[in-house]
C-alpha cells in the first residue's frame, strides 16, 4: 500500500501489495489427513469444514488455503486457514488480491509458541518445526497466570491430537515498555521469554485463496471490463460507419457539382445541337415522302381503272387523308376503295377506313376513302393542309 489513512479502503495498493489479516479475524484448523496424497487433501480439508461448521454453502463459496505441515506413514498434518465470508471490510481491498495471515509475517521460533499484540488483543502462534500448526487470539487481558493456563491449554490440547512435538517454550513479543511477568507462573508451565515485536516480513508464498468479497470484486471488475470493451467497440463501429456515411455523403455533394459543373460545360453544346434537331424535325414533312401530298395522289392515281372512276377531292393534313371520287357503277366504287385499303405503299403509311358508297342519279356511285397516318396515336392538330378539288 501506499500513503496512510484511517481506513484500508482509502489506500491505492501498490503492484504486489500484500495484505495481512489479523488472528482474530480467520479461523485456524488442523488435523491429520488418511492419506497422503496431496491431489484429495482440498476435499479432505472441505470435509473437516463442513464437519465444524466452518464451510460455507458451498465450495465456490468458502475462501479456505491449506498447507501440509508433517507427515507420518500413510498420514500428513494438515493446516488450513478459513476467511469468513463476511470478513471485515477494514482487512481487505478489492483491488489487492495477495494475502497472508498475520502469523506468516513474523519470524517465528520453531517448535515453540510466540505471544503478540494485534488489533489490542494478545494472540499466540504455535509452531512444529518451522510451520505453523496453529493460532488463535486469547482471553487474557495482559500476560498473567491465566494467560500461562491458557496457552499451556492450547499446546496440551494439541498435543494430545499428535499436532505438536516438544514444544520449548513461550516467547513474548512486546512493543514500548517490557511487560511485567511476575504473575506468570514457572512451575508447572512452559518457561516464557521477552523479545521485541520484530518488524513484519513479506512471507516465502501469500495465501492461495482471497478473501470473497475481494472475488466479488474482481468478479465484478472484469465484467465492467468486458461491457466497457463492448461498449467501445460498439461506439468505434459506430464512429466508423457514421465517418463512412459522412465521406459517402461528401463525396456524393462533391460528384454532384462534378456533374453539374460538366453539365454546365457542355450546355452550350447541347443547346446548338437542339436547335439543329428543332430544325430539322421542322423540315420533316418536307423530306418525309409519307408526309408529301403530290407523292400520296400519285400512289392514289396509280390505282384509278382507265375508266369509270374519278376522283371529286383529295384532302390531307399532317396525320389524315381524305379521297372522295365518283364511280359509274357501285362496284367499281368498292374495287377501287379496296384497292387503295391493301395497296403495300399505302397501306404502310395509313389505317384505312372506307365509307359505304353512296348511289346518286343514272345508277352512278359516291364513295369516300379516309385514311390515319399509322403511328399517329391521337387528334390530328392540322398544321399543313393540302386540299385538291377535281
């Protein structure tokens, strides 16, 4: 950690910041496991939890480490340190996850037991060989004769259970003034000795489990880390594609003034062109044979018998023609307008359409021809009109 402050929750931890959590805050269990196969003993371990009501709902929710402290035969010592689920929130930080047990912070004696102050409570360590095998805090307020009887409580019970080997003796840490050990009795119990509270110690190896609501924490960074990496990802593919729709759209405006400004180049040309188009659809009628009435008579004079038809009338405008003539006999009125009905030239100029042929005087017939230009597709506007009485 670095800086100071009141609170654990107010420090940054610094890069492999560890944090030690104090006795009375975790719970110490040892035992001798059937086997010794190291792969079993974490569900061995779970089993002695769950046994003294130590595990929580489930495995997932237990923060528990072990270590293997001696071995016998068939049989290893086992030491396992449980973190509450509810651990103090002054004993961990969410962005720390290297911890240890405030035991494994100091240089202890082996095969012996090390009294010390923390959090304003005496706490006792207990040693086999250079391991841990057990802690705990302690009632006594100070070191006293009830203080002697109950950690020669503590190694006797361990002893009893084949936890500890001859243990030597009670070391007792202080800070300031020496403790006064005159009420500590010698007979009968473990000999006890003074030493300054030594500085803490980073341990060989942190725990190997953190604390649950450090999991949680983490558990929820990375998730913050995954949304908030969608998130970008979705705003720089959005950004991408709105930088795409404004470059299509610019370079849109900019082919459209390309466009406009090559129309405006070549509107000179296209308005002489244009003109010249006007001129000669004004000259179409004039070099258009179909449009020419002396060339419509002739095809139409063409047909006429050497004798017994005349034509009366010959009309024509832009889209229409109009022949009227008189025939001797009705029948010849009729040939001659089926003539001009299926005649090839005119027919593939005009629709005809002949009128029934009217008889006047002396048995002689009228008859009237009218033709439609064939691509002519509504009222003729007459703009020429070629008219020829006969």
């Amino acid at each position: 950690m670095t800086g100071e402050a009141p609170d654990l929750a107010a420090l940054s931890p610094a890069a492999g910041a560890l944090i030690a959590i104090p006795v009375r805050r975790v719970f110490s269990l040892s035992f001798w496991a059937p086997s010794g196969d190291p792969a079993i003993f974490p569900d061995l371990v779970f089993t002695q939890l769950e046994l003294r009501g130590l595990a929580g709902r489930s495995r997932d929710e237990t923060a528990f480490a072990w270590s293997q402290v001696a071995a016998s035969g068939d049989e290893a010592l086992l030491h396992a340190v449980v973190l509450p689920a509810h651990l103090a929130p002054g004993c961990w930080h969410g962005e720390a996850t290297e911890y240890a047990v405030s035991p494994g912070c100091l240089p202890l004696p082996a095969d012996s037991v090390t009294v010390w102050k923390e959090e304003g409570v005496w706490v006792a360590a207990v040693t086999r060989g250079d391991h841990v095998v057990h802690f705990q805090s302690l009632t006594s307020p100070q070191p006293s004769g009830a203080m002697a009887l109950e950690v020669w409580t503590m190694v006797a019970s361990l002893e009893a259970g084949g936890m500890t080997a001859a243990v030597r003796g009670v070391r007792l840490l202080y800070e300031g003034g020496r403790p006064d050990l005159r009420d500590w009795p010698s007979g009968g119990f473990l000999p006890v000795e003074l030493a300054e509270l030594p500085p803490p110690v980073r341990p060989s190896e942190p725990l190997k489990c953190i604390p649950l609501p450090v999991r949680d924490a983490q558990q929820a960074k990375k998730a913050a880390a995954r949304t908030r990496k969608i998130v970008l990802a979705a705003a720089a593919a959005y950004f991408v594609l709105m930088l795409a729709l404004v470059a299509d759209m610019f370079w849109l405006q900019w082919r459209a003034r390309s466009l406009r400004a090559s129309i405006d180049r070549e509107a000179g040309d296209v308005a002489a062109v244009q003109a010249a188009m006007d001129r000669w659809d004004s000259l179409l009628t004039a070099i258009d044979r179909s449009r020419y009435p002396l060339e419509i008579l002739y095809q139409v004079v063409r047909l006429l018998p050497e004798d017994g038809v005349r034509l009366v009338s010959f009309n024509m405008d832009l889209d229409r023609v109009s022949i009227a003539g008189e025939a001797s006999q009705i029948q010849q009125a009729q040939k001659f307008q089926e003539d001009v009905s299926k005649s090839p030239e005119l027919a593939e100029l005009y629709r005809w359409d002949a009128q029934q042929p009217k008889l006047i005087g002396t048995g002689s017939a009228r008859f009237q021809v009218d033709g439609v230009r064939a691509d002519f597709e509504g009222e003729a506007q007459e703009q020429t009109n070629e008219s020829t009485d006969f």
